[in-house]
C-alpha cells in the first residue's frame, strides 16, 4: 500500500524545473481544456454555424485584375562603383513609392472624378445603402480604398491592381480606370511642365485670337465708317524688308502731285518753244529731212551755175526745187509754231486740271488727318496682336516638335470581368470560423485557468501559504462516504491514512497531543476529514478524543447520528456543568470518543474565550492520547481564534477547485494573529480536474493508482 506524503516547497534539480514547469503548465491548461470540453464544443459549433451564416448571407463579391508594369526611369550613371551600391536603395525606394501612390486617397479621388463614380447608378447599386440617393465624394473614396487591393509580383516589375464589388462589369471597369488614372498620374508628374506650358500656350493662343480677331474688326470697322481705304506698299532694303500701309487719298495726293509737276514742267517747256521764234530754234523744229534736201540742192544749183550758166535748163530745174524746197521749210516752220501753240495750250489745260485735281484731293486729305490718328492707334494694337499671336503660335509649334516623353509604365493586361465570385467561399469561411472559435476557446481556457484563484495544485499550498499538504483526499459521492471510509483499501481511507502518518510525524514525540481542524467556510469536509483521522488513530490502538467544537453547528453531530442530551456537550462543561466523562458518547463503529457541541449558547465566542476549553484540553490528555477538536470556520467568526489557543496547533481544511486563494490567506493571517501554529493543511474533494496536477481519482493512493513518481518524490516523516 502506497503511503500520500508531505509535499515541501523544495525546487527539482535546476537542470528539471524549467522542463518539468513547462510540462506541468501544458498539463493544467490542457486537463483545463478537457474540463471545459462542452464549453469549447460550444464554442467551435457556434463558430461552424457563423461560418456557414456569412456564407449564406454574404452578397457575391466578384474580383478583377488588372495588371501594370512599372520601369523605373534611370539617368546616366558615371560612377559604377557608387551604383551598384545605391542601384539596390534606389529601386526599393522607387517602387515602395509607387506601390503607395496606387493605393493612396489622392488615386482614388481621381477615379471617383474621372468616372463619375458618385453620379454612377451602377457603383450605387453595389454599395450604397440607398441607391436613389447620390454618394457623396468622400464616401465613395472610402467605399473605393476599402476594396482595391494592390499585390506587387515578386521577382517583376508587374503590379496587380485588384478591385472586388457584387458587379463583375463594375470590378474590371473600376480596376481598368484605377490602372489608367494611375498612368495618367506619372505622366503628368514626369512631363507635367511640358503639358502645362503646352495647355498655357494653347489657352492664351486662343485668347489672343480673339483679341486680334476683335481689333482687326474693330480697325475695319472705323476705316469703313471714316472711308479710310488702305493701300499696301512694300519697299525693299538690301538686308530687310518691310511694309507700309497709306491711305487711298494720301496715295492719289502724292500721284496727282507727280503728275501735277511732270504738266507744269511740260506747260513750262511748250511756253519756251512757243516763245523762242528764231531760226536756231526753228531750225530745230524744221524736218531734218528737208534740211538736208535743201542742203544738197542748194549745192548742186551752185556747181550747176559754176559750169554752164545761169540760163541753162539743168540750172534753171535746180533752182526751181531750191525754191520748192525753201517754200516746203517755209510751210513747215509755220506748222511746228501752230504746233507749239497747240502743246501750250494743252499743257497749260492738263496743268489747271491737275491742280485743280490736286486742291480737291488737299482738300480731303487735310479732313482725314484728324481720323487718321485713332486709325492708326487702332492699327498699332492690331500689329501688336498679331505679332504676339505670331510669337506664341511659334512656341507652341516649338513644344509640339519636342513632344512630352514616353511614360515609363504600362498597362500590360487589362481587367476583365470574371467568371465567378470569389467570395464568400465556404471552405475558407469554415476554416477561418474554426480557427477564430479555436482561439476564442483557447483563449476562454487560457483565462479560466488564470482568472480561476481555487486551489487546483496541492503544490501551493506550500508555495502560496507557506505550509505544507498534509493529505490529499479524494471527492467521494455522499452518500458513500461512509462506507468507502470503513472500507479500508478504498481511496478514501487509505488518503485519511495518509494524512494520520503525516500528523504523526508533526512534532518530534509524534502527533500532538491536542489539534484543532478548522477551514475558511462551512462544508469544505472538515467533519468527515475530524471523524477519518479520529478513526485511523483509534486503528493503531490509541486513545482518541474528539470535540465538537462548532457551537453554531451540529454538522458534526448529523454525520455521526448521535444526538447527545440538551443538557450534555461542550458548551455545558464550558459553563461548569458536570464532569467532562458525563458528557462523552462512545463511537463504537469507529472506536473512539466523542464530545458533541451541545445546546447552542446565546454567546459561544464568549465561552471559547474563557480558559475553561484549555483546562478542560489539559485535563482530557490525562486520558486520551489524541484529541482533536473540530472547529468552527474562521471567516466572519473568532470561535476558531479563541479554540487556537487551547490547542498545540491547527490544521487547515482546504476543499479544492472551489475556496478562493484570497479567502484562505485572509483566514490564514487571521489564526496567525492569534498566535496560533499552523502545522499544515489537508486538500479536500479532489477530482478529476486536479489529475493535470497527478492527483484526483488515482492520486497516488491505492493500489498502483496514480503518480508513483510523485509518491517517491522526498517522503519527509
């Protein structure tokens, strides 16, 4: 028969207590677990049908996918040494950037406008609450950062821009605009300043057509009503050209004086000739041809008269067409001097004429020269215009020719609707159910057994109360008590035993003469453990006593089925009525004597305070070499204090997995401030939720039951 044992607080070997507290921890969490099994298959059946309810109730979600690849724009690297080292920090930091900028409010802000997304029916239909009423901007930013997803490719420069809703058209329309807003977007920031002078340049090119346009109306429009007609001229220079705009009058004035001094220099020219009568100038006027006729005739009339004479007919023939000849140049200078005449006068005619054309036209050049100023005000701005539309117009053709760049990102599969939804999906939900209510009862054992403050481990009660176990006894149905206690290889006998071996090793001449067994609170089994010890010490022959000493409780009494006289028991010897072997009732089935409590006195502090109970010890251990007195509880009382000092000590009735830690410390502090010596406690009612601990049914009692190990472990005794 295996005998229980104190158990000290003295640590294993150093090399054993790390594994042996980590084995002992798992053993209480998981003896804890099985404990708490129908709780913890409540939990993960509660867990399978919340899995199985958002799987029916959850609304379709479908996914699609487009997807970008991203090429970081790098410049010419002249220090190969330097890049190597930063070429790694660079593209790291690079797309780190843009994995950001595609999940950012700023992209999304920019979807919600460029689709219109808060106006869209269909974007309402899928995630507002009301579909009839318009969502404002903010909530579809939110609606859209809560459903995109962005999952860069490992080992590529590929992102996938992932967007789920109930709509399959919604999702791959909303992941295509995401990826083409987010192109947009590096674009803009890599060649913004080009596109901008460019959308500048176009904004004021256009404004500055209209101006032009507008002050070209407006200088026609004062030539028209002034009757200012333009005439272009231009006039050329060795290394320049230019052009210059008059008035139809101004050149007519300018034509006619011309013409009007080219008249008078002719008028001046005709009245001359006209003047001058004589030969010189007639000779002038005359037909050469008839001159040099004359000439000649004249010649040969003179040779003619040399040789034969003034009366030959060759001479007479000649002289007649000299004198022909003479009347014909005679007749001519008459004519040129008509003629003269006839140019003067018509010289003079084209000159009045002129001059008159010219006082007409002086006339209303002088009426124009007030209109001409405002004209040409209007005709400055107009150039002004022009050569500012000129300028602009160039620098826009100059940016075109450049271009803005190539953007270095790229849709390279765009989203299309997909085939089926990919949540809810039962399995996962099952699984993630499962795993939430394993963590849940994890975490439901985890706190029961922290938070639970009973006495589980007989190990602290030499650990936490600083005293150690002097038997472990076992829970035991009631209403077989008694007879599992007379059968003596019963587990609970053997345990009471135990404790009788342990009580008799407490001083060095044995068991104390005298022992109180108190507890914290009522029914924790301190009368059955009174009666078990009271019985195993009456087995080895020894005279044993044992009192009642709860006057408020005749527990005690009960159990044992003896019901003493109303004038018999303890609470009549403390009041000095009769000899204390009047009040004894023999316990035959278990073979020692018993004192029962008697009539409940109005004060049973006040008697348990007089030193009658520690004469009436003293003089019983003249008698009986064991007496144990069965206390009161100690909360809410000081019977048990006032007992404490009629006895050598006192030991602690503990009933495990129910009475607070706190409970039996506070009693605990209580006896010890009556001075009272505690020599160790007894653990009551253990069961199946202490077998982590290598106690309960089979706790090392018995016959081969429990943790042998355990038994062998330091037997002190």
């Amino acid at each position: 028969m295996a005998e229980a044992v104190i158990y000290s607080a003295q640590p294993d070997p150093a090399g054993d207590a790390g594994e042996s507290s980590g084995i002992l921890a798992f053993e209480r969490y998981w003896r804890q677990a099985i404990n708490s099994r129908v709780w913890i298959a409540a939990i993960l059946g509660a867990g399978i049908v919340l899995g199985l309810l958002v799987t029916l109730l959850s609304t379709p979600l479908y996914q699609s996918t487009a997807v970008i690849e991203i090429s970081r724009v790098t410049s010419n690297v002249t220090n190969i040494e330097e890049s190597e080292i930063e070429e790694l920090q660079a593209d790291e930091q690079y797309f780190q950037t843009q994995y950001e900028l595609l999940g950012s409010r700023f992209l999304a802000e920019a979807v919600v406008d460029a689709g219109n997304l808060t106006a869209s029916t269909e974007f309402r239909n899928a995630f507002a609450d009301d579909p009839e009423v318009p969502l404002e901007r903010r909530e579809a930013v939110k609606i859209l950062l809560d459903n995109v997803s962005i999952d860069p490719v490992r080992m590529s420069n590929l992102v996938n821009v992932r967007f789920s809703s109930p709509s399959r058209t919604l999702s791959s329309d909303i992941a295509n605009l995401w990826a083409e807003q987010f192109l947009a977007a590096n674009y803009e920031k890599r060649f913004g300043a080009n596109i901008d002078a460019r959308r500048y340049l176009r904004e004021q090119i256009a404004e500055l057509r209209e101006r032009l346009a507008q002050s070209e109306k407006e200088l026609v429009d004062y030539a028209n009503a002034n009757q200012i007609v333009i005439v272009d001229a231009s006039s050329a220079s060795d290394d320049s050209s230019s052009s210059t705009a008059r008035s139809l009058i101004g050149d007519s004035l300018t034509t006619l004086n011309e013409a009007l001094a080219q008249a008078t220099a002719k008028r001046i020219a005709a009245e001359s000739a006209l003047r001058a009568r004589s030969t010189a100038p007639e000779t002038r006027n005359a037909s050469s041809q008839l001159l040099t006729a004359l000439a000649t005739a004249e010649a040969k009339l003179a040779s003619l008269q040399a040789n034969f004479g003034p009366d030959y007919p060759e001479v007479q023939a000649a002289r007649s067409e000299v004198e022909a000849m003479r009347e014909a140049i005679a007749a001519s200078r008459g004519r040129d001097i008509s003629a003269l005449e006839a140019a003067y006068r018509q010289a003079r005619g084209e000159e009045a004429a002129l001059e008159a054309q010219v006082q007409q036209i002086q006339q209303r050049f002088l009426s124009q020269q007030g209109g001409g100023i405002q004209y040409g005000i209007l005709k400055r701005e107009v150039e002004t215009n022009r050569q500012l539309y000129d300028a602009l117009l160039q620098r826009s053709k100059e940016l075109e020719a450049a271009g803005a760049g190539k953007n270095n990102m790229t849709v390279v599969q765009p989203a299309v609707p997909a085939e089926e939804p990919y949540r809810p999906s039962l399995l996962l939900n099952l699984a993630l159910s499962l795993l939430a209510a394993g963590v849940v009862a994890a975490a439901f054992v985890f706190l029961r057994e922290t938070m639970d403050q009973t006495l589980r481990d007989p190990n602290d009660v030499q650990r936490l109360l600083g005293i150690p176990a002097l038997g472990l006894i076992p829970r035991v149905n009631e209403d077989d008590i008694l007879e599992e206690l007379n059968r003596r290889s019963s587990e609970l006998s053997e345990a009471y035993v135990a404790v009788r071996s342990n009580i008799s090793f407490l001083t060095p001449r044995g068991a104390p003469k005298s022992l109180m067994l108190t507890s914290t609170r009522p029914n924790e089994g301190k009368s059955l453990t009174s009666v078990a010890i009271c019985r195993s010490f009456a087995q080895l022959g020894k005279r044993t006593l044992l009192i009642d000493a709860d006057l408020r409780n005749t527990a005690l009494s009960d159990f044992l089925g003896k019901q003493a006289r109303a004038d018999t028991g303890l609470s009549s010897l403390l009041a000095g009525q009769g000899d204390p072997l009047s009040h004894m009732i023999p316990i035959e089935e278990h073979g020692f004597d018993l004192i029962p409590s008697g009539a409940t006195p109005p004060n049973p502090a006040d008697l348990l305070a007089s030193d009658a109970l520690a004469r009436l010890i003293r003089s019983l251990e003249e008698s009986y070499d064991f007496i144990l007195v069965d206390g009161p509880p100690v909360l809410g009382l000081a019977d048990a204090l006032e007992i404490s000092t009629a006895v050598e000590g006192a030991v602690y009735v503990i009933e495990s997995n129910d009475v607070k830690i706190r409970a039996i410390e506070t009693a605990m502090r209580r006896l010890r401030s009556a001075n009272a010596k505690i020599y160790g406690a007894i653990i009551t009612k253990l069961d199946e939720r202490n077998s982590a601990y290598g106690y309960g049914y089979g706790y090392g009692y018995g016959y081969g039951y429990g943790d042998t190990d355990r038994d062998a472990h330091a037997a002190t005794g």
